[in-house]
C-alpha cells in the first residue's frame, strides 16, 4: 500500500476514534517512515529447503525460522535513526529511552548492525537494554519497527512462492509466531494475522488459536459497547483472547494493525475479566 493510502486511511480512522488521535499520529508517521525504507531495501529470499516445504502442509512446520528472515542491515540502521527522531517527541518516557540510545551511540558504545543481527536474539537484546539502562520494551520496538520493511519483502516473496491456503493452524504458516488479531470477511471466514511477519491466513472460525481449543462451550466473547464489528474472542480453556473485526459491520477500509490500536480499551477489559493477551501489544508504550 502506497503511503499517501495508509495517511488517508489513517485520517479516517482519526475521525471516527477521535480519543485515539495522539496514538494514531504516531503510529502514521512510522507507517510513513517504513513505507519510504521499503524502496531501499533490499533483500535476498530465504530459502526454504524443498524437504521442508513438502512437509510444511503435511506437519503443521512453519516454513521458516524468525532468523531465517533476511534483513537489510543498513536500511534498517537508516530508519532506526528516524523512528528515534520520530519517537523522542510521543511521550516523555520514548523520549528520555531515546537519549540513552543516542549517548550510547555517541560515544560508538552500540553497535546498531549488531543489534539489527539480531533482532530475534531475546537474551541479546535484554543485555543491551539492561548494560544502557534502555527500557526492554522501547527498545524492542525500535529495532523491530525498524526491520519491519525487510520483514514485509520476505513475506511478499515467501507467500507468492507457497501455497498456504490449506493450513488453518493457529500460528503462522512462514514464521511460526501467534497471532494478535484476528477478522472475519465479508463472507465470514476468520483470518488470524501474525504478529511477528503480518502474514494473513485462513484459519477455522470457531477456533482458539493459542491453544487449539474448538470445544464452544469454553468458546465466547463479547462486543465492544458502542461498535459491534469489534469484539474479544475468549477461551476458557487457555484463558487467553484474541481481539476479531468483522468486517460485514463496518463500512469503511479495515488496516488491522490500526484495528488493534483503536481497540486498546477492549485490552484493558479482557485483562481486567482474567484473560491474557499472549502478543503483547508494542502501542501501550
Ligand atoms: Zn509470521
Ligand atoms: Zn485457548
């Protein structure tokens, strides 16, 4: 999607969730800022091992690996340096997390490269964020929506190359990862969508995708009060939920990462009901 698309698309949203403006400013002016690095970046597919790819289907494997991704290194270091610029002014708590970073970098005590490596690296990263005293989760943040553009391209190569139309699990048929919203088309089929590489599969209506529960009795969910196209997906099983749009309730253009920032009040109610939230959402910065 062509940026000045996503900013118009944005604004729409803005009038229609007008206490989510402040959010929605931030979340367009990244979206903007990787939409611009998607056109220097560039990568080489990862390959998938012909092995792997008959038994993908058959098994239930995702095709790859989060390290398998293959990232940009340099235009992900490019756009770290903007979304700083970016996020130093959404709140106090980006901002004071920004200036560790950048006195870091002044004095070439991180080395960015490095970090982009290893972005799936969790003990990697948390010893970074605990030897600069850089919020765990600001941190995070920056590095992935900094490899995002990369991450997108190989999405768009794997999901052309790979028929994943039958797979139906609750994860990510390329990655593996859970996923952190789901939607139901104008006909009513669910989709899930990752939350790691955005890739969006068919998967079983009544289903918990966490657990694989399908028993509709530990199954139910409730709507959000004054809008009827959002709603939680619960399950009683795992205790866990999923936030669904249903798309036959709404008459304007669903960009699902947004559905799931103009629903963080149904987060709270969900949490506050007993259910997790298996994907934590980065937009509670
Ligand atoms: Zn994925
Ligand atoms: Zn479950």
């Amino acid at each position: 999607m062509k940026y000045t698309d996503i900013e118009q698309q944005i604004n729409e949203y803005k009038k229609l969730f007008p206490s989510y403006d402040k959010i929605l400013n931030f979340f367009k002016e990244i979206t903007i800022e990787q939409n611009k690095s998607i056109e220097d970046t560039r990568i080489v597919p990862p390959d998938i091992k012909k092995s792997l790819r008959d038994i993908h289907l058959k098994e239930g494997f995702p095709l790859i690996d989060k390290q398998d991704f293959f990232i940009d290194i340099n235009s992900s270091i490019d756009l770290f340096d903007s979304l700083c610029n970016i996020s130093r002014n959404a709140n106090e708590k980006l901002k004071i997390n920004i200036q560790y970073i950048e006195d870091a970098l002044s004095i070439n005590a991180l080395n960015l490269a490095e970090i982009m490596r290893n972005f799936h690296n969790e003990p990697y990263i948390e010893k970074i964020a605990g030897e600069f005293d850089i919020d765990l989760i600001v941190l995070k943040f920056l590095i992935y929506e900094s490899i995002k553009p990369s991450i997108i391209l190989n999405v768009e190569i794997i999901s052309k190359e790979n028929d994943m139309k039958n797979w139906h699990k609750g994860y990510c048929p390329i990655c593996g990862s859970m996923p952190d919203i789901s939607k139901l088309d104008k006909n009513g089929k669910r989709f899930f969508k990752c939350s790691f590489c955005n890739f969006i599969w068919q998967s079983d209506r009544l289903k918990c995708p966490f657990c694989e529960n399908t028993d509709n009795k530990k199954l139910h969910y409730f709507y959000a009060e004054d809008r009827e196209a959002y709603r939680v997906d619960l399950c009683d099983n795992c205790k866990q939920y999923i936030k669904t749009v249903d798309l036959r309730k709404i008459n304007y253009d669903s960009f699902l990462p947004v559905d799931d920032i103009v629903t963080i009040h149904l987060d709270i109610i969900a949490q506050e009901k007993g259910y997790k939230r298996p994907v934590t959402s980065l937009w509670g910065l």
